[in-house]
C-alpha cells in the first residue's frame, strides 16, 4: 500500500485532507461526506472489473472495508489513491471466489432499474481494453468525471489520465467502427 | 473530436464523445434518491448494543426493511434493507407479516426487504407469512420457507444444514431442490448444492450411509444406503430417483417400491423416466 502511494503524484486538497483527519479521528460525519464524494469513483473503478449487476453492492464492501481500515492510512492527503486501491484489491477478491454472498435474487425486489442493452455492450467492449484505459474511460464516459477530477480522486497525474483517455477513446472508437460514429 | 470538452467539458462539445456519455451515464452509480447514511446513529448503536458491531452498515438503499431487531428488553429497532448484522449476543428479528426469527451469537446475516442472506452462524426460523414469501440465501443454497419453523446453520465454509421442526421447507441451488418436512434435515454444500433429506430419526447406519454416499456418490456407496434404508426413508429415497440414472435409479426405485406402497396407477417405468406425475404422486 505504501509502495502505491509513493508512485503516485498526490495533489493536497487541503479540504479533503481535514475532511479524512476528522473521519480517522471517529467522525461518522466526515467519513460519510468522504462516501458521497468518492462512491461514483469506487463505483467506476468495480465496472471496470465486476460484472455490472455486482458493482453496486461492492462499492459497499469497499467503503465498509476503509471504515475499519482508516487508522492504517498513513497519509491522509493520499486516501483517494488508497481508497481506489482498496477497491481494485476487492475486484480481484471478488475473482478469486470470495464474494461473501450468493446473489440474493430478485424475483421481488428488483436491485436496480433497467438499462439499455446497447450501453451494457459497449461496457463489455471497453472491458476489452487495457485494464488503465478502460478505468479511466469509465470513470469519464460512466461516472461523468471529468480528466482532473478523475487524477485528483484516484491519485494518478492528470498527464496520465489524459493518456490513458485519448488513447483509451481512440481503440475504443477503432472497436466500435461506426456503431457509435465516435 | 474536441480534446478540450473530452477532457474537462470546456469549449465545444464533442458530438460522439457526448453521445457516449449520454448512453453510458445510464450505467453510473445511482443510489437511491432517498438514500443517506446514519453515520452518528451508526456510531450511536456500536457504541451501546452489543450484537452490531462496529463495522456494521446501513443502507437506505429501497427503504426500511419488514424487519425489526429486538435485543434483550431494548425497544425495537428498524433495520433497513442491505445493512450487514454482525450479532454477539442473541437477537431476534421480527416482522408482523413474516414472521420471527432467533439469530444466535457469531452470526453474520444481511437483511432485504423481505429476505436474509445468512453467511454464517445459525438462526431458528418461525415462519407465519404464505409460502414461498421468506427466503434466506446462504453461500451453498437458498432456503424457501413453505409454511414451517426451522432453523439454518452455516459454517465458516459457507456449507449449511437446515433442520425442519414443523411444515416444510425448499432448499434449492443451481437447479438442485431439496423438500425437507417436519422432523428432517438436510446439509448442503457450496461444491454441490442441496444434499438428500433425512429424518433425524434415521437410523445412525442409514445417516452414516447417507453421508458416506453423499462424499463420493458412486455405486457401491449407494449398496450400504439403500440396505440400511427403513420404511420410514423414503423421503430420501424419493429424492434420489431424481439424482441417479440408469441401473442405479432402478435400484433405488425397487428398493423404495419393497418399503413404501406406490400411489394406485403409478407405474415403474414412468418412475424411472421420472414422468412429473408419477414422481409427483
């Protein structure tokens, strides 16, 4: 966890930082503003990884994991980079056969509304691409993040996000051809 | 395409790219409009009531859930669906139209709107609702109340074994289904599903043999299973027609038909194609 944070490039946002100080001290409060602001970024990053209809209920794995983990973050500045790496570190979990739950069924209580088929295969199409590009073009084209919110919450360099959409796009469009004309 | 507007929306749209968007956002993370996290009653609750423990989580997720959570001589407290229940102490949980629910001390259970998802530890079950109204997922299979009282254990593997006090109950998992009635019991696994029912009155050799079979299911472990088997097993033996073929469900139908009269007009070979209506009979 360390070694992640100190590849990365933090950029301070000194609100934030006082935010996840209060939320390390015990502050429920605090720690549910940190939810509202990173659960689109959590949700992106599952998408990327997990099946759609598996997504929702890990962002809540991951955010009940950081609660019991806050006292291991050792630098508050960087809880974005450590949040999503806890996150990526419960998709492969995930892979690995330790979903806590069979999937409770929802004959009666359907988990989420419906969605267009064609959006469903265009993720399965991103899901395609290289693991960097297809996060950073959910986090975009999904979650609605824009390329410095994007590094700012995930602690990677906006020269690194930009990378990693334009190129991202670009097979993206090469995939498509002209089902999308992008 | 606009760099600028693909990157941080500024200057011109980009047709493609916002036509991506407009598609792909149906996808984003959507809580529910109602949704927000009790975090101070969280913090309130964990510090006071022994059975949830810190990390437990609610969700508001598609409002409360039928479930309330009783705890000693405590008032009744609502739960809402999705929140996680880490008990240490025992706790019951209980709905005017469902029906009550004892959680024991080390269980871990989700709570819906109507249903449980146990992970692990042991809850008895007593069911009013119609049937087919409450269910609990387990890991290895899902327990479909049919009008009983019961109770659900789960170990630390995600295997289980439901034993049945009144009514009945469905097991089912991956297609697999297991009926176990007042007095019987039923382990299941998370390798294969729903295991074969038996009284708990059984023999100790026929539940030995049952268990034996149930580790390999080969044919000479069914030899000892169907020796042992008394007029009274054949509740397991009816759900083992189902689970063999060829001469191995021959055997088991011959030995049912020398310990349990068939229904008038069941005839042997529609048994053996397991025709609905002869099994059904």
């Amino acid at each position: 966890m360390n070694a992640i944070m100190n590849a990365v490039a933090v950029t301070p946002d000194s609100d934030e930082t006082a935010l996840v100080a209060r939320a390390v001290a015990g502050s429920r409060s605090a720690f549910g503003e940190l939810y509202n602001k990173y659960a689109h970024t959590i949700h992106g990053i599952m998408l990327a990884r997990v099946p759609f209809r598996d997504a929702n209920d890990l962002v809540q794995d991951v955010f009940l994991c950081a609660m019991e983990r806050l006292r291991e973050l050792r630098n508050e500045a960087a809880f974005g980079a450590w949040l999503a790496a806890i996150a990526r570190s419960r998709a492969i979990d995930y892979h690995r056969g330790k979903r806590r739950w069979a999937p409770l069924t929802n004959a009666v209580e359907p988990a989420c509304k419906p969605v267009p088929a064609q959006a469903l295969a265009v993720l399965d199409i991103i899901k395609t691409l290289p693991e960097a590009y297809r996060e950073t073009l959910i986090l975009r084209f999904v979650e609605g993040m824009t390329g410095p919110e994007i590094a700012a919450r995930t602690g990677l360099t906006p020269d690194s996000v930009r990378v990693n959409l334009f190129r991202g796009l670009k097979l993206l469009r090469e995939k498509l051809g002209d089902e999308l004309a992008i | 395409m606009s760099d600028n507007w693909i990157w941080d929306r500024s200057g011109e749209p980009d047709a493609a790219a916002e036509r991506l968007e407009r598609l792909l956002s149906t996808l984003a993370y959507q809580p529910s409009p109602r949704a927000h996290i009790p975090w101070k009653k969280i913090a309130a609750v964990a510090a006071c009531v022994a059975v949830i423990a810190c990390g437990a989580w609610w969700w508001r997720m598609h409002g409360r859930s039928e479930w309330k959570l009783l705890v000693g001589a405590s008032p009744a407290r609502s739960l809402y669906t999705g929140q996680v229940l880490h008990v240490s102490a025992p706790a019951v949980l209980h709905s005017d139209e469902i029906g009550e629910v004892e959680v024991r001390p080390g269980s871990e259970l989700r709570v819906r709107q109507t249903r449980l998802g146990l992970l692990r530890g042991s809850i008895h079950a007593t069911i009013w609702a119609p049937p087919r109204q409450f269910v609990v997922e387990t890991p290895a299979a899902r327990a479909v109340d049919l009008g009983c009282q019961y109770t659900l254990l789960v170990d630390a593997n995600g295997d289980g074994l439901l034993q049945v006090e009144t009514g009945w109950v469905a097991f089912e998992h991956g297609g697999r289904e297991s009926f176990i009635p007042a007095g019987a019991e039923c382990r299941t696994s998370k390798q294969n599903g729903p295991g074969l029912p038996y009284f708990q009155a059984a023999s100790p050799d026929f539940r030995k043999a049952v268990e034996q079979y149930e580790r390999n299911r080969s044919a000479p472990a069914l030899v000892p299973l169907l020796e042992a088997a008394r007029s009274s097993d054949g509740l397991t033996l009816w759900h083992l027609l189902s689970r063999t073929n060829g001469t191995r469900r021959a055997a088991v139908f011959d030995r049912f038909a020398q310990l349990v009269p068939l229904p008038a007009g069941v005839a042997r070979d529609d048994v053996l194609r397991l025709r609905p209506q002869a099994i059904d009979a």
